[in-house]
C-alpha cells in the first residue's frame, strides 16, 4: 500500500510539510509505503480547458503536474496538503489540482483521499472545504479525522506546539491505513468497486 502525500507549499520544509510529516509517521507504523511530492515553488499553469490531455493521454504543459499523474498510476491513497492563503488552498496547489483531476482523473478513481491545511490562525475550514471537493467529483473515499485537519502556526515550530493538531494529523494517517486494509481485504474476498455509468450532462440553459 503506497500513499502518495502532496505538499502544495512554496515552502518545501515548512507547516504544511510538518502537518504532512505527522500524517506519514502514523501511516509507515502501519506499514504503508510514503512519499512526499512537493509541487515546488515556480509557478503552477491553471488548466485552459483545450481538452489536450483527452487526445494526447496528459497534459500538453510538461510540468509537475504530469510527473505526479504518471505517480498516482502506483499509489493506494492520497494526502493533498496545503497552506490557507486568503482563506483558501494556495494558488499553486489550486492550479495543481485543477489540471491533475482534469487531465488523470482515471489514475484517481475509487483511491481514498485525505486533505490538510495549515494556517497561522483562521480560513482552515474554507480551505479544507474547497479541497475535498475534488475528492467527492471523482469518486475518492474522503477520509476524516477526529476533527477538521488542520494544524495551527506561523512556523514549523509553532506548528509542533499544537498538540491537538499534530493528534488529529497521526488520527488521519491511521484511518487512511485503516482504510487501505479494509480495501485489500474486500479486494481479496472479491468485492470490486462499482462500475460506472456514462456521465450524463445536463445544461441547465435549454
């Protein structure tokens, strides 16, 4: 079981990525495979909607985006983390996400997804709210915790000072572990995901 954690920070070592590193302690003691995929700080394209990938299997931007796409092929489970900017996810990640469940939704489908936030003091839940919806428009178990993940803090150290926070972060990897298991079990036993229908569309303006 491999799951893949995103730090969507300009910041690769700081409060997202310690919120992140709390969540990947609590999911390697349950014997989960990690890695941490840092979106880094140039700037992230947002999707144009040219339906380029459609036709060309990705993204015709050769950027991080496709390198975490061709990533998610092997991954289990995802952890979508993120700093709160003017009460939403940051930019980056927003553009990030954006193009990665437009253009490989399919290496996402019935994987289990989690997000975090950091902020130094409010626009947590917003965040948190913005980021689970891509989760629930591409049928991803949405794992929770015992409370909203968030952690709290202006630097990683204060970032550790919040106990409830770090709490809620290990909280989350174990039920992300949980999670898995109870999948590789079903699997095992010959419970499949459900098939799907061909979406329909319906415009609203006729």
């Amino acid at each position: 079981m491999k799951v893949i954690l995103v730090n969507g920070s300009p910041k690769e070592k700081g409060c997202t990525y310690t919120a992140l590193c709390e969540v990947e302690k609590a999911l390697k003691a349950n014997g989960c495979q990690t890695e941490i995929f840092w979106i880094g700080k140039e700037p992230v394209a947002g999707c144009i909607g040219c339906n380029a990938c459609s036709k060309i299997g990705k993204c015709f931007r050769n950027d991080c985006v496709n390198d975490f796409v061709e990533k998610a092929k092997g991954a289990d489970g995802f952890v979508f983390g993120s700093p709160v900017h003017y009460a939403a996810a940051s930019g980056a990640l927003t553009s990030f996400m954006d193009r990665v469940f437009y253009s490989g939704k399919q290496n996402l489908i019935s994987k289990p997804a989690a997000c975090v936030v950091s902020c130094r003091r409010g626009g947590a839940s917003a965040a948190f709210d913005q980021l689970n919806k891509y989760f629930t428009i591409s049928c991803m178990p949405i794992v929770s915790s015992q409370y909203w993940n968030q952690v709290h803090g202006n630097s990683p150290e204060e970032v550790i000072k919040d106990e409830e926070g770090l709490q809620t972060m290990r909280t989350l990897g174990n039920n992300i572990a949980w999670l898995l298991k109870c999948i590789e079990e079903g699997k095992k036993a010959g419970v499949v995901f459900p098939a799907t229908e061909t979406p329909i569309k319906t415009n609203f303006i006729r």
